[in-house]
C-alpha cells in the first residue's frame, strides 16, 4: 500500500481508530480499494503513523460491518459484495422511504420538492465520468433530504450502517452508460410527482429508483464476477 497519507492527516483530537476506520470504509466503498484486496496491518501502522491498537480497532469495526474478511495467521482482506445482505438493506430503505415519500407528498408536497431540487440542480452539473465521488454524495444528499424533511433522521443512519453492500453494487452500476443520465431522471420525476401532490405517483417514482441497482445484479456479476460474494 503506498503512503497516500502521512501522520498529520489525522485529527489528534479525535480518536484515531475512528479517524482510521471512516478513511478505510470510504476507500472500500468507492471501490478504490476493490474486494479481495489484501491489507497490510503493518503497511497501515507506516501509512497512519500509529501503533498496532488503533489500526486493529479500525479492522474490527470494519469486520463487524462486513466490509472485511480476517483470516487469522494469513490475511486480512476486503470482503466480496453479499447479494443477499444488499437485497436486505434494500427492503428496508425502500420499505421507509415510501412511507416517507407518501406522507411528506401528503403534508407538504411543495416545500419538500423545492428542497429536492436544490440538491438535484447540482447533481445535474456533475454527470461526467471526471465527478463519480461528487455525483454518488449528492445521490445520498437527495435521499437523505426525504429523511430530514420527514424528520426520522435516525432511520437515515441506521440505512446508511445496513447499506455498505448496496453501496458498492451501485458504484460498479454508476460508470455503465446512461445511468447517471437515468438517475437524475428519476429524482426529477419523483420531485415532480411529490410536487403534484400525488402520493401514489410519487411513491411509483421512487420504487422504480430503487430497484435500478438491484435489476441488474446479474449483469453486474457478470462484469465483476471476482467481485461478488458466492
């Protein structure tokens, strides 16, 4: 692993596996570390500047989520994507958001779009292969709007801790042509719809958003066959 980062990165007056554990989950995420990548814990301790006990604090945490695989006395390994754990995580977010995409068309349909199209005006700039990281954040910045506008916020970070699996099958989703173009299409139809006042126009939107990812999980195990979990 190369020293992509040197000790000062790090915020001293945070805890430092934290810190180590947000950095590694963000690399495993976006892919930039890919599953079946191997980690070094001693190349970790050089590239962070710390001792064995943060770094291994940082592993299990990691572990706990099931974003790697330790194998102990051999290796230590970023875990294949669980296609069962995906469609898991996936039911329940589709399950909260339609009731929250129902009630907030119901209750205040235009001040909840008007909040939509804040964060879509800017996805809408960044639809190139050059702005992944930027488009993918503001993707969760669009969802997790319906969460702060229904005020069930907690729900939002119990998704986000369930959703890692789904995480990585839609970043090996995002690059295929057209689907950046198809995603901004549906936040506008759902924002339309909510606008409407309809709420089963609105929640028809959003159901066909969330199942993009999972409709072609076959295509993507194709594509990415070393990547999935068998």
């Amino acid at each position: 692993m190369s020293g992509r980062l040197k000790e000062s990165v790090l915020d001293r007056s945070r805890q430092v596996a934290l810190q180590i554990h947000e950095i590694l989950r963000k690399r495993i995420l976006s892919l930039e570390l890919v599953p079946g990548t191997v980690l070094s814990r001693a190349s970790l301790q050089l590239e962070f500047g710390v001792s064995q006990t943060p770094v291994r604090d940082a592993l299990m945490r990691l572990q706990e989520e099931g974003l790697i695989e330790v194998y102990p006395q051999y290796a230590t390994v970023v875990a294949r994507i669980d296609i069962a754990n995906a469609r898991q995580a996936q039911f329940m977010r589709l399950s909260i958001e339609l009731e929250a995409v129902r009630r907030l068309t119901l209750e205040s349909p235009v001040e909840t779009a008007d909040a939509l199209l804040i964060v879509l005006a800017r996805q809408e700039r960044v639809t190139s292969p050059q702005t992944y990281d930027l488009f993918d954040s503001l993707d969760r910045d669009f969802h997790r709007t319906v969460y702060e506008r229904a005020e069930i916020m907690e729900l939002w970070f119990t998704v986000r801790r369930q959703s890692v699996h789904i995480d990585r099958l839609r970043r090996l989703n995002l690059p295929m042509p057209g689907k950046m173009q198809t995603v901004v299409e549906d936040h506008h139809n759902i924002v339309d719809s909510i606008r409407s006042g309809d709420p089963l126009a609105a929640t028809t939107a959003l159901r066909k958003h969330l199942s993009g990812t999972l409709s072609i999980i076959g295509l993507i195990s194709q594509q990415f066959p070393d990547y999935i979990k068998r």
